[in-house]
C-alpha cells in the first residue's frame, strides 16, 4: 500500500505557517497517521500515534545520524552531540549523561531552583510588573549553573540566559531570529570549551557527580577524552535545555490562569500537582516533531519506508491524538490521576527509552523543575495577571504568549 502523498510539490511553507498543527492536520486531511510529503526539498514521512511512536523508538529500524536539518544543528543542538549517534557510540555517550542524573542529582538541581524562586519574590514584591519568562529564565540559569558545578558571576546571568534563549528561539526560524542563534551557540561553546579545559588542566576544581565533572572527564571506549567542541556541545545539552523549562513554567502560569479553580486543588498536593504538570507538557507546545532516518527499507502496516528517507513523529500531534488523548483540546489534568504512565503515548520530551534511545535525558529533571514551580506559583505566592497579549501562536514554533506573561502585585504568603 502507497502511502498517502501531501499534493503540493513542496510543502516547507506550510509546515513553517501551519507550525504545531502541520503533522495533526495532515494526517485529518489524509485520514491516516502516516503521510508522505516533501520538508526541505526531501521526501519526509509524517507519522503520529501510538503505535507509530513504538516503531519510530525502535532503533533497530532508524537512525539518527544525518537526520537533523541543519539549521537545527547549527544552532539548538550543535554538531557531534549525542543527538546524532547511533548504536554502541550513542549509547556510551548517552549512559554518560544518564549517569548525571540520579534521584538525589534530580532532588538537589529542584532545590536549588526553590532557593532561587524563594529568595526573587521578595524583589517582585518590591517592584512593578515582571516578565514571568525572562525572571525564571534567569533563576534557572543560575540555578542549573550552580547544579552542573559551572561557575557563573552575577553580570553573567543576563548575557548567557539571552543566549541560550537565542539557541532555543533559532532552529526554525529565518532572518535575525536565526542569526541570534548562531552566535548565541558560538559564544556559548566558547564558554563551555573554556570550562572543559581549565577543569581538564585542574584550573578549575569541579565537584564529583557534577556534568561539568562527568563530561570534561569522560573518556570513550578507546580511553580518549571528548574533544573539546563535543565535550562543550554537551555541557550545553544539559544547560540549555534546563533552561528551556522556563517555557513550561509560563505555559503552567497561563493554565492556571485560564483554569484558576486548580489554584486551590493543587496546594499542598504533590501527586496533583505533578499530574498537572503532565497536563501542561501534552497540552502546550514546545519541541513540534523529531527526526529520523531509515535504517534499512522495511515493511510497516502494509507501508513501504526506504531506506534513508527522513521520517518525523509528530509529537505536539501525538500528544493531542484524539484516539490518546479524549478531547484532546481541552486542558484536563484529571486525565493524569492515576495514569499507570506509558513511554509511547505522552511524548514532549520523546518516547522509549533513555538509555538505548533517543527520549530526553533531562526528563526527570524537568518534572521536578515544573512541580516546584507550580507549588511556588500557587503555594507560596499571590500575584495579579493584568491585561496582556496571552495568544498562543501555534504558527511559531517556539511559542509562547507574546508578552512572556506578566505579573505584578506579588506577595508572600507564608
Ligand atoms: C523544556 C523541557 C524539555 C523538552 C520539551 C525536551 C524535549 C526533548 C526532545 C523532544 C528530545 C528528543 C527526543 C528524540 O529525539 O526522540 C530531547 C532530547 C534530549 N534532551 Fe530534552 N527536553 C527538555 C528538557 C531537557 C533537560 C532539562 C535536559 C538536560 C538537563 C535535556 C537533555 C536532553 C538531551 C541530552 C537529549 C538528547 C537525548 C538523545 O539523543 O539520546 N532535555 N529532549
């Protein structure tokens, strides 16, 4: 059986103007969750849903190496990370950033982030409106600094938060949007290089356990140290992407502001509250799709998949698959009471498996990151939302409201 073709010759525009709704709205329109289409100038497989996400984490059938465009690349991951490896080389890599990421790892970076929540509202208190987005960036960015064992001075914080915001604005972007992001990860490899070197030449003492640690002194089966550019591109795997939860911070922001009843029903509720958070990383945007390439040309369902051809699994449309997913487009954290939890079907940050595969290795983290944040946003603060531009345009990617969510007239409660 063929599989059902997009007719447009060329579909990178519409992918760019449709954004998150591109793979989910294809596939309504074909009546399929598979379709085929052409994404820079490439026969590209679209694929969404749970069995769909079973075969695309399987990685005995795809590979990762050469899957990435290169615009995304160049500047949100970098080249030589563990992105782009595959088989015994990925794994290695990647057992080497599993291994950062212990419980007590996970419980220490969320307190640190407590302690920066904690010790900001006071400020707020005192001044006028704040940009939610930009402070928590911020807080984050120390806070995972301080976590990783990479030392960061006070003038710091501003420039490099605003870089690895720029990496995490670029890899779809066109224009100085793009062009940020270039230099934003020049500046920041340069960073990171620099930390690997002076911890390698004992400049810099870095504590046991911590990434900055673990990367600089990891040494691949031959017993070869990273070189320095792979070794800084995953020192910014990890900072980077902390970073990037601030978006999640504000999508939670905005749900309880649309949905304020949860106010009162998350205080004081950890399992509630990390059920809400589950709710908000399927419900909102942020990471649209990821890439691979066929292993080898295999049979699927009755489908032919090539050799080579680059294939995407909607993630954004998996997560609002309406058969996953009942009323998909309404925000309901109920769902996640008692969700016995599955590695196919709630798909933000990838699926499958961490160590064999390709599903964020920072998963855990940014659970424990959003349920701090939401028990701060409703336990320990209160704040007014004045008028604003709270649209989501689901025709960028990434979104997020326009005015990065505002809030003033914060107090303590205690
Ligand atoms: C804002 C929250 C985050 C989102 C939405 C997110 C999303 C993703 C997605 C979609 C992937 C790719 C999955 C795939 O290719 O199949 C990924 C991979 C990855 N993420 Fe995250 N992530 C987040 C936070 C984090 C954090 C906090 C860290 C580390 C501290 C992290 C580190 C990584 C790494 C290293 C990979 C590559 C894994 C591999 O290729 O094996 N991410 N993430």
């Amino acid at each position: 059986m063929s599989i059902s073709t997009d007719r447009s010759p060329e579909s990178t525009l519409a992918f760019r103007r449709e954004g998150y709704r591109f793979i989910g709205d294809h596939c309504d329109r074909h009546g399929s969750d598979i379709f085929q289409t052409r994404l820079l100038l490439q026969p590209t497989i679209c694929l969404r849903g749970r069995p769909a996400a079973e075969l695309f984490y399987d990685p005995a059938r795809f590979v990762r190496h050469g899957a990435l465009p290169a615009l995304g690349r160049l500047t949100l991951t970098g080249v030589g990370g563990v992105q782009g490896l595959d088989d015994a080389a990925h794994r290695a890599r990647k057992a080497m950033l599993m291994s950062i990421m212990t419980p007590a790892a996970v419980r220490h970076l969320g307190r640190l982030f407590d302690d920066e929540w904690r010790a900001r509202v006071p400020a707020w208190a005192e001044s006028g409106p704040v940009v939610l987005h930009d402070e928590v960036g911020r807080m984050l960015t120390r806070a995972v600094c301080a976590w990783a064992g990479v030392p960061l001075g006070g003038t710091q914080v501003v420039r490099r938060t605003a870089d690895l915001h720029a990496m995490i604005e670029a890899p779809v972007a066109v224009g100085p949007r793009y062009w940020r992001g270039l230099i934003g990860r020049r500046r920041a490899e340069h960073w990171a290089g620099d930390l690997i070197e002076r911890v390698r030449h004992g400049a810099l003492p870095a504590p046991e356990g911590s990434a900055l640690r673990v990367i600089a002194k990891h040494r691949d089966g031959q017993g070869r140290l990273l070189p320095r550019r792979i070794a800084a591109v995953e020192l910014l795997n990890i900072i980077r992407p902390t970073v990037a939860v601030d978006r999640f911070v504000v999508f939670a922001a905005l749900a309880l502001h649309d949905h304020p009843s949860w106010r009162e029903r998350l205080r004081g509720d950890e399992r509630a509250i990390e059920g809400f958070g589950h709710e908000v990383r399927r419900y909102y945007p942020l990471f649209p799709a990821a890439a691979a390439r066929v292993r080898h040309s295999f049979e699927w369902q009755g489908h032919h998949f090539p050799e080579g051809r680059r294939v995407l699994l909607g993630l954004y449309a998996t997560n609002h698959h309406p058969r996953l997913w009942p009323e998909p487009e309404r925000f309901r954290p109920e769902r996640f009471t008692d969700w016995p939890g599955d590695a196919f079907s709630l798909l933000p940050q990838g699926g499958g498996d961490y160590f064999t595969g390709h599903r964020c290795a920072g998963e855990w983290l940014t659970i424990e990151l959003l349920k701090r944040a939401v028990t701060n946003l409703t336990g320990t603060m209160s704040y007014r939302v004045p008028p604003q531009d709270l649209a989501l345009d689901l025709g960028r990617m990434p979104t997020l409201p326009g005015s990065g969510f505002v809030i003033d007239g914060v107090r303590r409660i205690e």
